[in-house]
C-alpha cells in the first residue's frame, strides 16, 4: 500500500478555494447581523467552518469503498431519521426540518444529501452495462422517492429539490438513452401541473411571485424585489462592509442566509460578486478534476456528482436573488450561515478527497 496518508496527498486547492469561501461567507455574515438580532452569528459559523474542516478531514481518511458497502443500512438509517425528525422535530415557521440533540439543532435533510450520492455511486458503479436500462432506472428512482418525499413532507422543497441533480448528472453519467429521455420529459411536463395543486399556499405564491413580483410588491413579491435593488445598489464597487442600505435598512430578509448573496453584490459589488463566482468555478473544477483521476467508477460518479449538486446549490441561490429563479431556501455553499450546509458540504469535499487520496493505493 502506498503512503496516502500524507497531508500532501490532500488537494490543498480545493481546500484553500473552500476555506476563501468560507472566509467571504463569515465576513459577509458579520456585516449583514451587525446590530442585528442575529449579530452573533458570525462567531458561530466560524464554529461550524472549523469544526467542518476537522469533519473533512476524518471523512477524507475513511475509504470510500467501506462507506459504499455498507450504504443500504445507511440508507435504511437516514430514512428512519427522516421519519423521526417530522415525528418528533423543532417546527420552525411551519416547517418540521430540525432536529435536536444534546442542545445542538440539526437540519437531517442536509446530511440525507451524502447519503444519497454514496446510494447513487453504489448502484450505478455495480452495473455491468454501457446504458442505464428501465428495471434499474426505476429501482434507483424508487430509493430516491422516498427520503424526497419525506423531505417534501415537512415541508421543505428546496432541500428536496437538491436530491435531484444527484439523480439526474449519475444516471446521464451511467448512459441515459435519448429515448429515455424523451419520455421522461414529457412524464415531468404532464406531471407539473398536477403537482402545483399539491403545493402549500407559500409555495404557490413563491411562483406567481417569481413570474410576476410587482402583483403583491409588498407582499410576496417583497423578498424578490428588495433582493434585486441590494444588487443593483453595488454597483461596481460595491458600497462598503455594513454600508449596505437595504440589508441595514431591514428591507432585506434573512440576509445572512438565503439571500447573503444579495447582501454580498451590495456591499462588494460587481468585483466582488465577480469574485466570488470564481471561486466557486474553481472548487467545482477541482471537483471535476478529481473524478478524471479517480481510480475506479464509484470514485466517477462521487465526484461528478457532487460538483453537480454544488453547482445546483450555486445556480438556484444565485438565480433566486436577480430574480431569475423562485424563491426556494436553497442556501449558497460555504457562504450561507448556518451549521447543517456548512458540514454537509464540508463532509462531501472530504467524500472528494477520500477519492483522491485513494489513487495513491497500489491495486
């Protein structure tokens, strides 16, 4: 066996892109609560970045291969877990998504997420064929139904939504014929509108808001609105660390969560926004990069989905905040506060370097 226990058997960049990140996210964080009632939530998610980082660090020791065959008791146990958090979890606005422990809350869903890329990598890597065939394309998607359901119960659609680029970039990976394809888009075109009947009232208005803000401007086209002046207002410089007028003013919700990124584009403007999504090009790069030098297809797919599922996070956050997506509670990878997303994603890039440092094993 090779020594792949070295520290710099690591990817380093990828490590360095994350924790610039997480840099630009807990200072964002600072500037949006100053004054606030949330103005110690800074110090808190510097907690939950280091002790994410220690997370994906012990994750990037353990192989893979050992995770994946036992994944179907995981599984089994992540489902169960799904099923007490709506039994016996915190409601927060509505919401059955947290659980506690030991004075710690827990979002569940969010760790689901690692679950399901080691499902997913797992059962496309036991396939022997070229193409994903129905029998298997149906059984996989089962798996997938049942914590999205139960996600979707909570109700959390946002976070459920965040299962499916997981899905979806495996299967296309594994081969997906044309034909398959074909007919699941018209499946999901038929189904769409049956499923808007099955949405929560808040749901409903987050679409008509998104199609059309300025029908209830201060009702619930009020987030996406006042989002899209915050960004505006940075112009190219950007206004200054707690300068911004609309995230001070209180015109801007929750700015350090789902809309940070507006709040960011406030106060740093263009250049900073600019910034910002390049790193972000990079540590899904350097995700990419991993898959193309993994040593076998389960180590394929983990990569390549994650980078799918962070590119997902990216685009829906960022879309949501100019108005081009609806508004959904996804939050932004690293820079969003909160404990849950911080070590789900710290604990997928150790998923990532697990990959990588098991290169360096003599087969």
């Amino acid at each position: 066996m090779a020594s792949y226990r070295s520290l710099r058997d690591l990817d380093w960049t990828l490590i360095f892109i994350a924790l610039a990140l997480s840099a630009l996210g807990v200072l964002q964080i600072y500037s949006a609560t100053n004054g606030t009632r949330w103005q110690g939530a800074w110090w808190r998610q510097i907690i939950y970045v280091v002790s994410g980082f220690i997370m994906m660090w012990v994750t990037a020791q353990i192989d893979y291969h050992s995770l994946m065959g036992k994944i179907f008791p995981i599984y089994a146990a992540a489902v169960g877990l799904l099923i007490l958090t709506f039994l016996l979890g915190d409601k927060v606005f509505g919401s059955t998504r947290w659980i506690r422990v030991s004075g710690f809350t827990f979002q569940t869903s969010e760790f689901v997420k690692i679950v399901l890329v080691l499902l997913v990598a797992r059962y496309l890597a036991d396939l022997r064929t070229t193409t994903v065939d129905w029998p298997d394309l149906l059984k996989l998607s089962g798996l997938m139904a049942v914590p999205f359901l139960l996600v979707v119960k909570q109700p959390d659609l946002g976070t459920s939504l965040t299962y499916l680029p997981i899905l979806i970039c495996g299967v296309f990976m594994a081969g997906l014929r044309w034909k398959y394809l074909l007919l699941i888009a018209f499946v999901v075109m038929v189904c769409l509108p049956i499923g808007y009947h099955f949405l929560k009232p808040y749901q409903k208005d987050r679409l008509v808001s998104f199609v059309d803000p300025e029908r209830d401007p201060k009702g619930t086209g009020f987030q996406v609105i006042q989002s899209k002046i915050a960004v505006g207002n940075g112009g190219v410089w950007g206004r200054g660390v707690t300068k911004g007028s609309q995230t001070h003013l209180g015109f801007l919700p929750v700015p350090h969560t789902d809309f940070i990124f507006s709040s960011f584009a406030e106060e740093h403007g263009f250049l900073g926004v600019v910034v910002a999504l390049v790193l972000y090009f990079l540590l899904i790069t350097q995700v990419v990069q991993n898959a193309q030098s993994a040593p076998d297809r389960a180590g394929i797919y983990i990569c390549m989905v994650i980078g799918a599922l962070l590119l997902f996070h990216v685009l829906v956050n960022v879309g949501m905040v100019v108005g081009h997506m609806p508004v959904t509670g996804i939050p932004l990878p690293l820079m969003s506060s909160g404990g849950s997303n911080t070590w789900s994603v710290f604990l997928m890039l150790g998923l990532v370097n697990s990959v990588r440092l098991r290169r360096f094993v003599n087969s």
